[in-house]
C-alpha cells in the first residue's frame, strides 16, 4: 500500500484493482469485475480517484463506450515509478520468488 505522502493505506481489495488498473489501463470496471469475479463497486473507484491515483481514459470502442481508468502521475510517484514499464514482470507478481 502507498506510504509516501500520507496517504492513508489501501485495502487489500483496493490494491488489487489498483494493480489491475495498472497492468491492464486502459480498463473498464466491467472488465476488472470479470477479471475479480465479483463487483468492482464505484466507490472503490471513486475512492481511488480521490486519492489521485486513477482517472478517466478514454472511451471504451465497445458498444455503449463505456469508461476506462488509467493510472495518475500520482500513482508512479507513489510507487516510485518513473514509468509503467517499471512494474514487476506480471509473473513476478502472480508468483513471488
């Protein structure tokens, strides 16, 4: 969970959709629900928003042109980050050493 800045921790949750977002932007919250099998709630997206580390992508080319999230300059300065390419390979973090 980010520490830097005082940001108030993140829930387990929370953080997996953040990861989610980050690995997968742009993403719609259908497709994070898929992705978690349950309900992505658009609190939990609204609390990620007001915390500055998701924002608005560009539309959706499916039908009804739903929203996505992308990560925030927040987000990589958060994690430290100077890009996304700085991410752990995605089977480092599926499976940890």
């Amino acid at each position: 969970a980010p520490t830097r800045g005082g940001m108030a921790a993140l829930s387990e949750f929370e953080s997996m959709v953040l990861m989610a977002v980050g690995y997968f932007q742009p993403i719609t919250r259908a497709e994070l629900s898929k992705i978690f099998g349950k309900e992505v709630s658009r609190d939990l997206l609204a609390r990620l928003r007001y915390k500055d580390l998701i924002a608005s992508g560009p539309r959706s080319p499916r039908p009804g042109a739903p929203h996505t999230f992308v990560t925030t300059e927040t987000f990589l300065v958060t994690f430290d980050l100077q890009s996304l390419r700085d991410l752990p390979e995605m089977e480092l973090v599926e499976h940890p050493v």
